[in-house]
C-alpha cells in the first residue's frame, strides 16, 4: 500500500474541529449552537470506555500495553493511560494528536503520527490492541487488511484486540447480494473521488466514508493473519443507546 486518500480529510477535520470530527452529533460543531467544551468530550469518553472494557475483560486483556489505532483528540486514550501501564496510540491527523497531548499529561502514553496502513512498533512488542470508530473510515477492506497484518507483527502471542467496526450479514449467498454491494461501492468511490475534488478547491466540508465489513470475512481472513479465538459482539453504548459492533481476537503462541 503506497498511500492513503482519506488521510487529507482526517487531516482537515484535526485543523477545523477535531472534537466534531471524533464526535459528530448534531449541534455539536465548534460554530452549533451546543457546541462540545473539552469536559463533555473526555466524558464522553469514560462513559463509552466504561462500556468497552466490561466486554473486553469478560474476553480477557493483558493491561501491560496498549496500542490504540486512530486515538484521534484522545477521547479513549485517557481511559486507556490509566488502565495499561503503558500505551502507545497513532493516527494519521498531527492536530488531533497535538489536541490529545495538550489533554493528557500522563508519560505512560507515546503518540505517533502514522501514515494510515503502518505501525511504528517492533516485532511483539504489545499485548493488547483497541481501536474505536476508525475501521469505518476506511476507503476500503485493503486498508483493513494491512492493518490487520501489522497487528499480528506488533502483537504478543496470546495478546488480545478488540476493534469496532461495522458488520452485515448478506440475506443469502446468492450472488445478486455480491453484486449489488460491488456497485454500491463503486458509486461510493466514484462520489468520493468528485467529493475529494470539491474539497481540494475548498467548497466543501472534509468527508467522512463509511466502509462495511461482511461478517465471513473476519472467519476466513484473521486465522490467515495469526489471530484465533474470533468472536464478534454487539453492545449498545449508555451515552447514546447506539448497537456498537466489536471484533475480538487472540493473537496465537
Ligand atoms: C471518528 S475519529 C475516532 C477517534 C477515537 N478513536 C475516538 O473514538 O475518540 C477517527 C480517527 O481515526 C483517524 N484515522 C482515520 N484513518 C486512519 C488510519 N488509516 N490510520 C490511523 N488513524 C486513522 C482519524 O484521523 C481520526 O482521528
């Protein structure tokens, strides 16, 4: 993978307003008229954290390191600082990591600016891996994929994931349903690309992409990359009475 398109938008929502772009509920923009002050936002992020980590202890986690993938304004970061004993947490956007450093002040977290498909850590060299509304994003399962592969490299045997992602489950295998998830896509590409253009010159906001993963694929593809024990859940957050779907994996011996 040479380079990522949705890296410039990721970059312009960190410059306008990165807690919107973290959390884009209604009003909430930095001009609405209810916009997010810096407390609501982290709590925000204890509340769904609180949520998260009930199901990922009843899974199992090693709370010795963390690796958070799109940390973004650091909203669940500052959870995990005071859970793991150290944390290293990437994104792609310099502002909406610049945005979490100046909130969290604990050394037990590194940032890095990662360019979207690699991970700037050693061979085995974490226990646990979180990431939450970030795999939506993606342009594409690719993008997924080489990430997944990076996971496995940084991971500990036995070390465990568990990443939010939105699944579907196709009606049928008939084909039709293949089909028709191929040219939704293609018009979401091709809408991206003419999205993207408008951007470049400035006429619009950065967009946000919504990518779906088919629910075989985690079955075929994790054991490929290492990972066994696949389990897929669905929870509703409290702050939102939103169905959260995560993907939790274990990294083999
Ligand atoms: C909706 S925000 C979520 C932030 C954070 N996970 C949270 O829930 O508060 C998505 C974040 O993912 C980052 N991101 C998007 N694509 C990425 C990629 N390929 N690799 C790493 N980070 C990415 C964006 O810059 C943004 O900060």
């Amino acid at each position: 993978m040479k380079k990522i398109d949705s890296n410039k938008e990721w970059k312009k929502w960190g410059e306008i307003d990165p807690l919107f772009g973290v959390a884009s509920w209604k009003n909430r923009e930095k001009n609405g008229s209810n916009p997010w002050t810096d407390r609501d936002f982290y709590q925000l992020g204890e509340k769904d954290w609180r949520d998260f980590l009930r199901h990922w202890e009843k899974y199992g986690v090693n709370k010795e390191s963390c690796l958070e993938i799109g940390c973004g304004a650091g909203r669940i970061t500052m959870q995990l600082a005071s859970y793991f004993n150290s944390v290293h947490a990437i994104d792609v956007s310099d502002k909406m990591i610049e945005y979490a450093k100046n909130n969290i002040s604990t050394s037990s977290v590194i940032f890095f600016i990662s360019n979207g498909f690699d991970i700037p850590l050693h061979d085995q060299s974490v226990y646990s891996v979180f990431s939450t509304h970030v795999f939506q994003h993606f342009d594409s399962l690719q993008v997924a994929e080489s990430y997944f592969a990076e996971i496995s490299r940084v991971m500990k045997p036995s070390g465990t994931l568990m990443i939010h992602l939105p699944i579907y489950k196709w009606p049928s295998q008939h084909r039709i349903f293949k089909m028709i998830y191929a040219a939704r896509n293609t018009i979401s590409n091709v809408r991206a690309k003419y999205q993207r253009l408008l951007m470049q010159y400035g006429h619009r906001k950065p967009i946000m992409r919504q990518l779906m993963y088919p629910l075989e694929y985690f079955y075929e593809y994790m054991p490929k990359y290492n990972f066994k024990d696949i389990e897929l859940s669905v929870f509703v957050t409290k702050s939102n009475n939103v169905p959260h779907p995560f993907l939790f994996a274990r990294r083999n011996n």
